[in-house]
C-alpha cells in the first residue's frame, strides 16, 4: 500500500503546479517533498514531465492522479457514515426485493425532499443479494421475504404483503378456463408465485404445466404493461401492483385463502441504526400502513 502522505505530495505538486509551493501547503520541506517523489516513482516509474517551470502528468500519473482522488472521497464517506447527523444529514442506504421497492422509492424521496441533506441510495435485488448486501455492510438497511438465520442480522417484522391475481380490466377470471384462455405473464418469481396462489385457489384444477405463457419480462416495474394490455394476466405482490400507474387498465381478482408474506427488516445486529435509518424505518412504515 503507497504511504498517504506520499500521496498528498504528488496531488498537491499537481495542484500547485510546483514543489515548492506543494511544500508550503503541506507544511512540509520542499526536500521532504521531493523524497515523497522520489519514493513513488521508484514504484510506479515517471510520474511527471518537467519542462522549465511546466509540468505534466504521465500516463502512470495520470492513474495515480485518480487512484488518490478515490482515497480522497472514500474518507469523505468513511467521515460522513461515521458522524451521525441527526435525522436530516448523511446517507440512508436501503437494499430491497422488487415489488416493495416500487412502493418504497418514492417514499424515500419524500423524506430527502423534506431534509435536503440526506442522501438516498437504493438497489433492487432478491433476497439471497439484499442479505449478503447488508452482512457486508455495503447496505445499513435490506428487506428479505424469508428471515434471515444468520446470528449476524437482527430481523424484524416490517410489513405484510399479499399475492394477488391481477387481471385485464374487465376480464372474466372466476374459473380455472377463463384463466387458460387469458395465458400467464411471467417474470422471474412468476411460476413459483403462481404455484402458490393459485394451487389454493383452485386446487383440483391448477397445474404448473397447463396455463399457456403470452409473455415474461424481468423488470418488476413492467410485469402489469401486458396485462393493462390485455394480453394475459399475472400473479405477483400488492405493492408491484400498487405502483402501477395505469389502475383503471388492471383488476384484481378477489379469492380465498390468502397468501400472505411477512416481508423482514434487516440489519447488521452488532451495531445499532443510525438516527436517520431509524427516522426512515418509522416513516416507511407508517407510509405503508396508511397506504
């Protein structure tokens, strides 16, 4: 690893465009910093081109140039992630399976449109990537649709969300044939979402084989654009449902039993959340129980 005060001599020999007065930034000798050069080239080869009082950057200058300006804003994260200012600066850092995604997004926005110095930052992914996610901490807060078992991640009980069959808008869908003419509309939860719902709904007749598929897409948010079409139907979790923005185009069809998931918040269980994080969970939540 190249010493950091090495580092801040070649940037500040680029930015002051000299020694010298690199020098009298950093509070340093100029021979301090000349032996900082000197340390680095024998490493990386030339760094710098000198012409009189010109100087410009090899192409190994050039990559050191950014190598350091990396460092430099990887410490500004590490600063800002560990000072905790408040519930109205810093970052809030959420990884979260498709369907509550759409749902949540937006309100998160919110909340950086009320406190401008947040920062939000957001991922889709399934469950097995949200909780490698959070165990690595490149995320503070994930949503799982199955509890965690690793004794490294506190989970708790974040919302209820069910699957529902969703139709064209006017479509018949109350027996098993309407469904086989209406075909499936897949996506990359759909058969096993299917398999659930519908083998509860229609037990003696339901078949993963027997339903015909018009159509697969793996972006959540356009799972319903063939089905407002009326190119067939689907099944898949409220929330995906709710934030389609077309609701006259699509129908759900009511039934029994429910299938119900318990979505699970989830965090690194050794250190407790951040004010913000903690602000943003409450008002998740409660945006989702007036929802």
């Amino acid at each position: 690893m190249l010493n950091p005060l090495w580092l801040r001599s070649f940037v500040e020999i680029h930015e002051q465009g000299g020694f010298t007065l690199a020098a009298d930034r950093l509070g340093l000798t100029q021979a301090a910093v000349s032996q900082h050069m000197r340390q680095l080239e024998q490493r990386l080869g030339p760094l710098l081109l000198r012409r009189g009082r010109q100087q410009q950057l090899t192409p190994a200058g050039q990559a050191l140039l950014a190598y350091a300006r990396e460092l430099q804003q990887a410490d500004k994260r590490l600063e800002a992630r560990l000072a905790d200012g408040g519930i109205t600066q810093g970052e809030i850092s959420v990884i979260t399976p498709g369907s509550v995604g759409l749902m949540l997004y937006p309100r998160l926005l919110a909340l950086q449109e009320a406190a401008p110095g947040l920062v939000i930052r957001h991922r889709f992914a399934p469950d097995p990537e949200v909780l490698e996610a959070v165990l690595q901490s490149r995320y503070e807060l994930g949503i799982t649709t199955v509890r965690p078992d690793d004794p490294r991640v506190a989970a708790r009980p974040f919302a209820s969300e069910p699957l529902e069959l969703v139709v064209p808008s006017g479509a018949r869908a109350g027996e098993w044939e309407d469904l086989r003419r209406l075909g499936f509309i897949d996506h990359p939860d759909g058969q096993a979402m299917a398999a659930r719902l519908l083998s509860r709904r229609f037990p003696a007749d339901y078949s993963p084989r027997a339903l015909p598929v018009h159509g697969f897409t793996n972006q959540v948010a356009l799972i319903l654009e063939p089905v407002s079409r009326g190119l067939g139907f689907t099944v898949l979790p409220r929330y995906a449902r709710q934030a389609f923005a077309r609701q006259d185009r699509i129908a759900v069809v009511e039934g029994e039993p429910p299938v119900v998931d318990t979505l699970w918040l989830i965090h690194r269980a050794e250190w407790p959340l951040s004010a913000r994080a903690t602000h943003a969970v409450e008002a998740l939540r409660r945006g989702l129980v007036e929802n």
